[in-house]
C-alpha cells in the first residue's frame, strides 16, 4: 500500500475497504422519495419551469444512486486522481463507520 493520507487514515482507523463500499451503497441508493424528486424535477422541466397553482418548488437533492466502487477505492489508496463526488461519496461513507465506532467525522482535507 501506498502512503497517501487516505492509506494511513484507513489503517490507522482500521476501516475495512468492503464496510467503505457497503456503507457507500447503503447511504447512496435510490429511494422512492429519491425517484419521485427526479420525477417532479423532469415534469417541471418539461413544462417549461412553471410550477402549477399549490405545488412547493422541489429544494432537497436526491441521493446519486451511484455508490463508491472498489477501482475508485484502489485509486483514492495508492493516491491516483479521483473526481471530487467520488471523493465525497468516501467521505460520507467512512462518516458513517466513523460514527458507528463512536468517533468523531473527520472533513474532506483530513483524507485528501
């Protein structure tokens, strides 16, 4: 392994690579609240942006649907260019196993 700052963040954590893309699916996958805010984005749009009479503007952003993948892993380890969702896709993720062993969440600098 590599000594990027997310390599040594992940072993001095001891946080497993398979818990990381199993808390990624868990947090990233679509919902049906999820698809019904893509689906309400799409019809207004296809009405030209008018909202009809009573209808609140959609304002929360659905989940991406697209969890971190085991390449995206294996690049953000040995320190390879990785687009910034992806960066924060890991970030929400060992958020998540941070806070399931009861410790603090660390931001984005402290990984990258």
């Amino acid at each position: 392994m590599a000594d990027t700052k997310f390599a040594q963040f992940i072993a001095e954590r001891k946080l497993d690579g398979r818990r990381i893309m199993a808390a990624s699916r868990q947090i990233e996958r679509l919902l049906p609240e999820d698809r019904a805010i893509k689906l309400r984005k799409r019809l207004a749009k296809k009405a030209g942006g008018e909202t009809p009479e009573g209808a609140v503007k959609e304002t929360r952003k659905p989940r991406t649907g697209r969890p971190v993948t085991p390449r995206a892993l294996d690049a953000a380890l040995i320190g390879k260019a990785i687009s910034g969702p992806t960066k924060t896709r890991i970030l929400r993720a060992i958020n998540r196993l941070l806070e399931q062993k009861k410790l603090d969440p660390v931001d984005l600098r402290a990984l990258f």
